[in-house]
C-alpha cells in the first residue's frame, strides 16, 4: 500500500541519544512509521494520494507532549480578559476599566492570569483595584485557578456577605471585622460565585476547545495529558472528534475529591481506557493541596503567614485508602501536591499502595514545587512520575525571592524551588507541562523555562535556581520519551522508529543546539498526528 505521508530532505533527531539518525527521509502509512530511509526509496513509497512534503533540511522529532494541562476548562477559563501580561496594579486597573467601557449595562466582566505578585505587600483584595469595578459584576482569576477576586457586584449577586466554613481547604476571605474582601480560595469558594455568573453554550464551549487545540497543534503539540474530565470535557472531545476537529491525542484524567463514595470509584474504575481515536480516560487526578501563593498548600512547618499547614483531603488517611484501592484495580493516579508535606504523604501512599502487590501501575506527583532532599531520592525508588511546570517558577518567582511565592516560604524553602535536576539526577522520570492555563502551552517555551528558568517577559533577569536547569536534551526527553513512559506507551511513542506513531513535530532547527534564550521562538514547520498533519506552514 502507498504511504500516506512521505517527509523528505529532513534531519530526523533521535530523543533517547540527542544525534540525528542515519536517514534524511521517513514514510507512514496508517498512523504508523512504516519506513526510515535516504530520499530516493523513500519518495518510490509515494502514490497519488499521498502527501510527500520537502522539509529542506528541517528537523523532525518526535511529537512533543504536554505533561499538563486542562483544554476544556482552559478554553471556558480563558474566554474574559487576559491579565497575565499585567505586571502591576496600574496596569490592571487600565485593563478592567478599557474592558468594563465596552460592556453592555448588567453584563459580567470575566478576566484570568491575574498575578498576586502586582499587589506587592498589600493583601489580594477588591478595594485594591480602586473603583474600576463599581457596581460591575466581576469575577477574575488569579493564576493558579485556584483563586478569584469577585467584585463587590458579584459578591451580592452570589449572596456572599461573610465568611463561611467548608470541608475541604476553600475560604471566604474577609477582613478583622468580617466583611468579605473579595477573595475566594479554592473551588468551593469560587463555586458561589461561578453559580450566579452567565455560563458559555455549550457550542461556544466546543468552538472556543477547537480553536484552542487548533492553536496547541500550530505550537507543536500532538498531545496532552488532560488533568481533568470537568463539565463536558468528554462530550466535547467526542463531538469534536465527530467533527474531523481534535488535532491533539488526549490522556485524560477524571478528579477524584474528598468524600468520594463507593459508586464514584467503582465509576471512575469502570470508565478507564473509554474513549475516540485520539483520546481516552486513563487514570485519575486526585489533589492533596492546595497553592503555596494562597497560603492553601500542605507544608510540614507553617508558611510565614501561619498558614499552609492542613491537607487538601480533610482525613489524609482516606485519601491514602483510596489510592490503594486505585492501585488494586489498576488504575494509576496524578496527585497535585506542591508542599513539601503534600508530596510526602503521597509518596508514603504510593508505597503502602505498591506494598500490596501489583506491577507497571505508573503513578504521578503532579507540580512538586519545593521538597527536602530526603523526598526528592524516593521518587525513583518506587518509581513515581515527577510531573513538573518549571516556567511556574520562571514566571511566577524571582531570583531574589521577593515575590509572593518566595516571601510566603522563606529563604529555605523558596531555594528548593522546583528541583528538576535534582529529581532528574537522582533518577526520577521528569515530564514537562505547562499547566495551561496557568502557564502558556507552547512546548518549545517550556522547554526553554526548564533550561533557563528566567521570565520570558525579561530573558535579562537572573534565572532563579539556576542549578536546577535541564539540559537541552533532558528537557526534550521530558516532553518525548519520559511523557511517551508516564503514559505507558514506551513502545508506542516518544522516538522515531519503524512501528512507532507518526506523531511528529518538525523545527526550522536543532533545538537541542538553538541557544536557550531563543528556542521558545524556534519556528514550528509541521506538527503530525497520525500520520496526518494538524499544522502546516505555508512555506513547506
């Protein structure tokens, strides 16, 4: 049979090694590589319907895969304002007042990215953005999704008058005399307020997960491990699927919380490996704290607010049941955990979990974002994935620890930020991700945080925890090979060979020799899927 893509004059780099094979042409056909060899028997592969592209010398690696992010509930989250480019409060207020002029009487004003770092030592607070939101319904994410300032508006409109108790880490943040101050931690919080905000339709859900996925193709993704089932999530990867519409293979994830009964495990259980094409259920996202930044996370000694000292599952022990119940049945878990306490309670999970038999089962720790050495070794030893997002701390933190990050933990604890290299060298299986919407997707600016770990708003900034930088082919094993092994497909993808997927992803260069400042903008050619391509530059 004729091979549905033929790739020509390219320069094919091999992950594992960092050298570029023996070969300058590769032909697929039904979704696999069916042939690596020079240009000439390559091209004779060739048959009417097939698309045989001229990639003049381009590189082509194996598609690169984001260890984390949320691409429906991104698309829905991301849909108000973007405030992430907003670098202190002048600046956001300039952009909700431009925004709220345009808004129709009554309408709500949704905005994402907000950074906690342009409120400096000043509290998180409503009133701190002056009277831009007067009488305005408004609900703006902070960064790490795990936080919204509501405007007085929408406070009322929520019902939401003082403060409240929860059983999982939420709060209602308010003032010494018990008045909210607009700051909700935590979903169950947030949820008041998502409860009275106009919701998006769900084809406006579908279309904007579209575009979005459109845009991750272009950036060079051909896929992703989706740490959520949220809302819709599966009946928009099925409808878009349907629709010829999801260039992207996804890996997803369903939360399981605190308080799950014996029907929701057996559920979450039964629907492991269902799914389209491109994307299926496997495994479960499970959360055990919080954020550092909200003072939510689970540390082993209070931050410097006090705070940060409880688990996200209000009996850390049930958690731990419940993994080994996971465990028995097969299912791996991705557990957020950030604090120090959070990943070690974890681990000893994992551990208990693995004690009672059962091999291959590859579970994660998801973002990891300040641990001791003594944790930092364990990983390897039971063989947990160590999922991390290196451009949270390239733009979110400082070198010299004075953002809210930083000042929360302490110099201690802030100089054990993300410890990628440690976690590498002491043989753990490092996966990349961005996280998104936290963080931007694009793979190559990933890859580039976790080499310079400075602000890609200022590359001249000094790199904060230099000495815990990826090299350059570490970091394009953490978004190939080692992501193609937390998903247990080592044998399907992640490197280039005969009866691997044709997951491709082709560069205008070698982004193991482009300098670190620069990969993030290393021209993306081609990105393939399947044999198929989801992107492709005009110029090819």
């Amino acid at each position: 049979m004729p091979a549905d893509l033929v790739l020509l004059s390219a320069r094919l780099l091999d992950p594992a090694t960092g050298e570029m094979l023996p070969h300058t042409a590769l032909a697929a056909h039904d979704g696999r590589i069916t042939h690596l060899g020079d240009d000439r028997e390559t091209r004779a592969l060739a048959g009417p319907a097939t698309t045989v592209i001229d990639l003049r010398g381009a590189v082509v690696c194996p598609g690169f895969v984001d260890g984390h992010l949320h691409p429906v509930s991104g698309a829905e989250r991301t849909a108000g304002v973007d405030l992430s480019g907003c670098t202190d409060l002048p600046a956001v207020r300039e952009t909700l007042a431009r925004e709220a002029r345009a808004l129709a009487p009554g309408a709500w004003l949704r905005g994402w990215g907000l950074d906690p770092n342009v409120f400096g030592d000043t509290p998180v607070t409503a009133a701190a953005l002056g009277d831009v939101l007067d009488g305005v319904p408004a609900a703006l994410d902070l960064f790490d999704a795990h936080s919204m300032l509501a405007s007085p508006r929408a406070l009322e409109l929520a019902g939401i008058d003082g403060p409240r108790r929860f059983e999982q880490a939420a709060e209602i943040v308010c003032d010494a005399d018990g008045r909210p101050t607009g700051l909700l931690l935590e979903d169950a919080a947030c949820a008041l307020v998502e409860a009275v905000a106009p919701q998006p339709t769900a084809a406006e859900v579908r279309e904007r997960t579209a575009a979005v996925l459109r845009a991750m193709a272009a950036a060079g993704l051909t896929g992703g491990h989706a740490m959520d089932a949220n809302g819709d999530s599966l009946a928009v990867y099925e409808a878009l699927e349907a629709e010829g519409d999801l260039p992207l293979r996804l890996r997803v994830a369903p939360w399981c919380q605190p308080g799950a009964d014996a029907d929701t495990l057996r559920e979450l259980i039964r629907s492991q490996g269902t799914g389209g094409r491109r994307w299926r259920v496997a495994g479960v996202k499970m959360f055990m704290d919080g954020t550092i930044d909200n003072g939510t996370a689970w540390l082993e000694r209070p931050d410097c607010h006090g705070e940060s000292t409880h688990a996200f599952w209000p009996d850390p022990q049930e958690y731990t049941r419940v993994v080994a119940e996971l465990h028995r049945a097969g299912v791996p878990t991705a557990t957020h955990a950030i604090g120090d306490a959070a990943v070690r309670h974890v681990l000893d999970s994992v551990e208990k979990a693995l004690a009672c038999g059962g091999t291959g089962i590859r579970h994660r720790v998801e973002h990891i974002e300040t641990v001791p050495d003594d944790t930092v070794h364990r990983f390897a030893r039971l063989g947990v994935v160590a999922s991390m997002q290196p451009t949270h701390c390239c733009e979110f933190t400082r070198a010299d620890h004075t953002d809210n990050w930083s000042r929360r933990l302490g110099e201690e604890r802030a100089s054990r930020a993300w410890r990628c290299r440690d976690l590498w060298q002491a043989g753990a299986r490092v996966v990349l991700g961005s996280d998104w919407p936290i963080a931007p997707y694009p793979p190559l600016a990933v890859m580039a945080g976790a080499r310079h770990r400075r602000p890609s708003r200022d590359l001249s900034e000094p790199p904060h925890g230099i000495e815990q930088a990826l090299t350059p082919l570490q970091a394009l094993q953490a978004v190939t090979v080692n992501a193609a092994w937390a998903a247990g497909e080592e044998h399907e993808a992640g490197r280039l060979a005969v009866g691997r997927r044709a997951d491709l992803t082709v560069l205008a260069d070698n982004p193991l020799t482009v300098p670190d400042t620069d990969l993030a903008e290393l021209p993306v050619l081609l990105t393939v899927v399947g044999g198929r391509p989801t992107h492709r530059e005009p110029s090819l």
